[in-house]
C-alpha cells in the first residue's frame, strides 16, 4: 500500500514517510519538531506526557 504525501505545518516541507500530529492542535508535522512535554488534564488534575508542536508547546495558537 502507496503512503500519500504529507505538508508539515511547522516548515512546509512535504514528507514521503511517517508523519506525526501535536496532540494538541492535531496538525501534521515532523518528527523532529515534536517535543515531549507535560500538560495539564483538566479532568484528572494530573500531568500526562504528550508531543507537541514548537506553537504548542510555547502556548501559541497554531498557524
């Protein structure tokens, strides 16, 4: 099965291979523009691992 090209919404740059998502924002995106950062659950009051994007992780709305 043929993967589909995908657009990275941090650089623009088309990728062939696996992309990823911000668990946030849900865009697409690099790899290597992920961090791992703790968020906030507003349910459970606990801090959970997620990976974000760089607008994300700054607390900036994304692009």
């Amino acid at each position: 099965m043929e993967q589909a090209p995908w657009l990275c919404h941090v650089c623009n740059r088309k990728g062939e291979g696996e992309s990823m998502a911000c668990d946030l924002c849900y865009q697409v995106t690099c790899p290597e523009h992920l961090t791992c950062r703790p968020v906030r659950n507003a349910d459970s009051g606990l801090y959970e691992l997620r990976s974000l994007c760089p607008d994300c992780a700054a607390g900036r709305p994304p692009r």
